[in-house]
C-alpha cells in the first residue's frame, strides 16, 4: 500500500513553511475569498457561522482569513513550524475561532462534519492524492462543499520545464535546488519560501479536470466549479491554460450529495 504522507515533503515545510507570509486582515480576508468562484460563491460573507476545515493549512492565511469572516475553522497540516506560525497569526489577529491541529490528513480524526473542506495545494505534493482527498471527504457533510486546488497537467508543464532546470543544475537537496532557483528565476518571487515552494520542492504530482470529477463521482459529490473557469470543452480549457497565464493552478468544487 502507498503511503499517505511523504517524510520529505514534511521535511521540506519544516524548513521552508507556506506561505508565511506578513498580510492585513484585508489581505487576508482577500486571500480567503479567491477561491469561493469555485464553489459558486464570490462574497466571504458566505463564510459566517460555516464549520470549515482546512486540510494542510501551512501557516495559516487562509484559515485565519475565514474565521476574520466569522468562520469556525479547524486547520491541520504536517508541519510542525507550520503549525507554530498559524499559531502565532492567530494570537496577533486575537481570533477565538480558529483552531490548528499538527496532523497528516490520514490521521486526523474529527466527530465533527464541517460545512466546507477545502485544501489549496496540498494534494498533489501526497504520494496518494485520491486516497487523501477521499478521507477530506468522510469529514464533509451531506450538503455541504469541498474546493480542492492542484497543480494542472497540461497548466503546469511550462512552470515544469524551469523546475527541471533547476534540478539539472542542483545537487539532489532542497537548500541547493532553491540556490539554483534564486539565481535563475529569484526577482521573479518577492519570499524565499514562496520560491522554494514553487521550484525547489522534492515531490510534486499533476492531475486533470477529468481525473477530479472521477474522483467527485466516486465520493458522491456533484460538480459545482472551477477556478479558472472552465470552457464548453474541459480539453479546449486545459489546452488554453498550457498558453495562457492561468490554470498552472486550478481549483475545484463540489457539493457533497446526501
Ligand atoms: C503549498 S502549502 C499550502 C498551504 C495552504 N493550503 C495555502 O494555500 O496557503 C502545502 C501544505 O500542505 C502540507 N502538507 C503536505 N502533505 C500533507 C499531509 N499529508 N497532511 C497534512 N498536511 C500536508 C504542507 O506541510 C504544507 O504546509
């Protein structure tokens, strides 16, 4: 059986936590609400008196900008230093309704059933992504939302060619692939560990628009949307986000059925 989690990639965020990131609570509200197309959505007070949980919260934006919304949020991710940061975001912003749990999406367990589960960009960096996504879902209730966001097969394969680039030029460690990457690619990216998460990372895995309706079928949730939009034809949406600027990252919706 696949493992679920990757040692590595723990590693990775301990060292170089996501996005840790200084924000307003403006920001930070805008941070949380850029996904909500996804599920039909498009204003954060959909998010008041929502039970959420975020599935691999790095260190904690877009948890702690929902619960500014007033949300009831649980965030959980692998990381440890992760975690302590969203712990410290959460004092500084003196918000009550958020809570941060260190766990592998595997092993968390929750009596709970939340209104939305979301998990922006964490997926596709697990060794068994659907295995993971289907546990995300046992934590959704009937009627409500998950918005998973992933790297794009066919949006990514632009992005895919500096980051083996990198690898050509790096010794087969993170600190030596994200030296390569600031010499190559560094004014490009304004935060070191934003840098580090998109080019020197050690695992990262690409999927479809098709693969994650199977995925939806499979769990019982209905499609409701996608960030970018997508087109009449899923292929004619993929082939424009291998061009165009949008789509190396999507995000999509669904709601689950009773
Ligand atoms: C790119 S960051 C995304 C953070 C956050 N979702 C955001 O969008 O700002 C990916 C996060 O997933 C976490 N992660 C990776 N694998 C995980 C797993 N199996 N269980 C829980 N968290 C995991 C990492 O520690 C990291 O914090």
């Amino acid at each position: 059986m696949r493992s679920c989690f990757n040692p590595e990639v723990k590693r990775f965020y301990e060292k170089f936590p996501y996005p840790a990131r200084k924000m307003t609570k403006k920001e930070l509200k805008n941070y949380a609400e850029w996904f909500l197309p996804a599920i039909n959505e498009s204003n954060g007070d959909f998010f008041k008196g929502k039970r959420i949980l975020e599935a691999g919260c790095g260190t904690g934006e877009l948890s702690c900008g929902m619960a500014l919304f007033g949300a009831n949020v649980t965030g959980i991710d692998i990381s440890s230093k992760s975690i302590e940061l969203a712990e410290k975001k959460k004092a500084q912003l003196k918000l009550k309704n958020v809570k941060f749990v260190n766990s592998p999406i595997i092993s968390f367990s929750s009596l709970e059933k939340f209104d939305l589960c979301v998990s922006l960009g964490v997926l596709h960096h697990t060794p068994d992504p659907k295995k993971n996504f289907e546990k995300i879902c046992s934590f959704v209730k009937p009627n409500g939302s998950i918005c998973i966001g992933l790297y794009n097969r066919y949006g990514r394969a632009r992005h895919r060619v500096k980051i083996a680039i990198v690898r050509a030029l790096s010794s087969n460690n993170a600190e030596s692939r994200l030296k390569t990457a600031k010499r190559l690619f560094g004014k490009k990216y304004n935060s070191e560990n934003v840098l580090a998460d998109a080019l020197a990372h050690p695992f990262e895995s690409h999927h479809s628009v098709k693969e994650v309706l199977e995925w939806f079928s499979e769990n019982n949730i209905a499609f409701l949307g996608c960030k970018p939009s997508l087109k009449k034809s899923i292929f004619l949406s993929e082939l424009s986000w291998l061009f165009g600027r949008e789509g190396s990252f999507f995000v999509m919706g669904g709601k689950k059925l009773k």
